[in-house]
C-alpha cells in the first residue's frame, strides 16, 4: 500500500500547475506581454497611429459633412484631420504626409467624391 498511485500523482502536478499559473497571473497583474522584437514594437506603434489617423480622418469627414449647408460640398483638409488627431485621440505631432494618406483612405472608402472637397490629394 505504500507509494502513490498514478492518478493521485497526475492531480498533484495538475494542481501544482494550476497555483504556478495563478501566482504568475497575479505578480504579472493582468498586463499583456510586450513584443520582444523591437521591429514588431515598432509595427504595432505604425498601426496604432494608421488607425489613429483613420479615425480621425472618418471624424473629419463626418463633421465637415454635418456642417455642410443643402447642396453644398463638405471641405475637408488635412489640418481638420491633424487637429482631431491631436484634441480627440492625444496623438499629437502626427505626420502630416500619413494624415493625408488616411485622409485619401477614408475619402474613397466613404465614397466622398459625390459631397465632399479635400486637399489630402495636392
């Protein structure tokens, strides 16, 4: 009778698992893992800021369209987005080049060209 049996042994090791796992989640207090690579690091931060600038490019054209009269075009620049970038979503200081790339990306997404004048293409 002496010694353990096999299923006795596998729930300990099961249950040793289970509170290494739970004192890692608690002394990593629920943070995601960063990147390790410093060129994946720098892929998430370019995408971060493409969505940023897409959003704010989708606010711009959705403001500039609400202020627009009946029968006129809304006029959108890459200011507008710029500035909505920066009041909006904290990201100041944003490239204005890519502003107006997200800006060219929203206006033929959402189908502008009916009511809708920019400058993201000069």
């Amino acid at each position: 009778m002496g010694g353990l049996h096999a299923g006795t042994a596998i729930g300990i090791v099961a249950v040793a698992a289970g509170i290494g796992l739970m004192a890692l989640g608690v002394a990593r207090q629920g943070r995601a893992a960063r990147p390790w690579a410093p060129a994946r690091t720098w892929a998430a931060g370019e995408r971060a800021r493409w969505r940023v600038l897409r959003r704010a490019a989708g606010l711009a054209i959705a403001t500039a369209r609400g202020a627009a009269g009946a029968g006129e075009p809304a006029i959108v620049t890459v200011s507008d987005v710029l500035r909505l970038a920066d009041e909006h979503f904290h990201h100041p200081g944003a490239d204005p080049r890519l502003a107006a790339a997200a800006l060219r990306h929203e206006y033929e997404r959402g189908a502008c060209a009916r009511d809708c004048m920019t400058d993201a293409f000069g």
